[in-house]
C-alpha cells in the first residue's frame, strides 16, 4: 500500500520564510534594546525624584530644627524677662515693707482700728515725748496767726500720712485727715500740759 508523507514532515525553507525570520528577530531585538532604554530612563528618574525628595526632605529638617531653636530662644528670654520682673517685684515689695520699719518696729503691724488711732501710736514710734510735747504735729492757724509752736519733723509725719493710706486707703485717709491732725495736736497739747502740771 503506497503511503504518503506525514504533514509533521518539516517543510522545506523558502526565502520568503528565511527573511520573514530575520525580521521577527530584528523587531525581537529592537523591542529588547527599547525596553532598555526605558527601563533605564525609569531608573534615572526615579533616582532623580529620590535625589529630589531627599534635598526637599533635608531643607524641610533644617526649617524645622531652625524654628525649634527660634522657639527655645523665645522660651529662655521669656523666662529671664519673668526672673527679672519677680526679682523687681519682690524688691519693690521688700522697699515698701522696710519703708514702714523705724528703729526696728513695723508700723503696718501697729493694732488699731481706724486711721486716728494709728496715728496716735505710730506718733510714740516715731517721735519722743520731749518732741512733741513742744511741738505740732500739723501746723494749725487762727484767724491768720501763726502758731507759736513749731511742728514734727514732717518727713516723719507724712511717712505717718503714707501709712495710714497704706493701711486704711486713700478714701479713709482723706475723709479723716482733719480729725486726724486735730487728735495728734491735741496728744502734743496735752503731754506739754502734764510736763508743766509736773514742773
């Protein structure tokens, strides 16, 4: 029985076929060579976006380190400024309390109720009985004649005056001040009547 060739039978090469296969590995190779290029290209970029992102990155650290070290610059200042201000303020508190210190004694701890009283006794603190039983602790006029008597140290009395608005305000102070001068005359009055009643 006659047989004819199997169609797996290779089939003879054709120019045709020969230049067919040399333009698909020509196209194989240029496909190669291209995805090179842009896989290349991709890499270059993308170490650029890093390089860039990193420069970005860095200047963002330093702005941000600058505007901590601005910041802890301002903390320190405000806190000398506040030391400075609390040292003024206790030193202006510590003149106020020594300003009413004479020979050791606190007037502001003197036990009175009201401003005439204080001042009755803050007169014992700071003047003598020989002062003021020769003296005024105000000066007072009649009728255009001057007193005869002279007056308190008036530095002294108006640290008095200065007390007593410390202590009682300045409201009280100058609704009582009339009251007050007349009661410390008076006191001065009568120690200079006792010491001529003992003469």
């Amino acid at each position: 029985m006659l047989v004819w060739g199997s169609q797996d039978q290779a089939q003879p090469h054709t120019k045709q076929s020969v230049d067919d296969d040399e333009d698909l590995m020509n196209a194989d190779t240029q496909l190669d060579n291209a995805s090179e290029q842009e896989l290349s290209q991709s890499v270059l970029n993308k170490k650029g976006q890093e390089e860039t992102v990193g420069v970005t990155n860095q200047d963002d650290r330093e702005e941000i380190v600058d505007e901590k070290l601005g910041i802890e610059e301002m903390i320190r200042d405000t806190h000398q400024i506040l030391k400075r201000m609390e040292k003024d303020k206790v030193t202006v508190d510590d003149e106020k309390k020594n300003k009413f210190v004479v020979d050791g004694k606190d007037l502001m701890l003197i036990p009175a109720r009201d401003p005439i009283k204080f001042c009755l006794q803050a007169m014992d603190v700071m003047f003598s009985r020989e002062e003021m039983e020769k003296s005024r602790f105000k000066a007072t006029r009649k009728r255009g004649l001057k007193d005869p008597l002279p007056t308190l140290d008036q530095t002294k009395v108006k640290l008095i005056d200065d007390a007593i608005i410390a202590r009682f305000g300045m409201e009280q102070f100058n609704d009582t001040a009339a009251k007050v001068r007349t009661q410390a005359n008076q006191k001065c009055s009568d120690l200079l009547t006792k010491k001529k009643e003992k003469d």
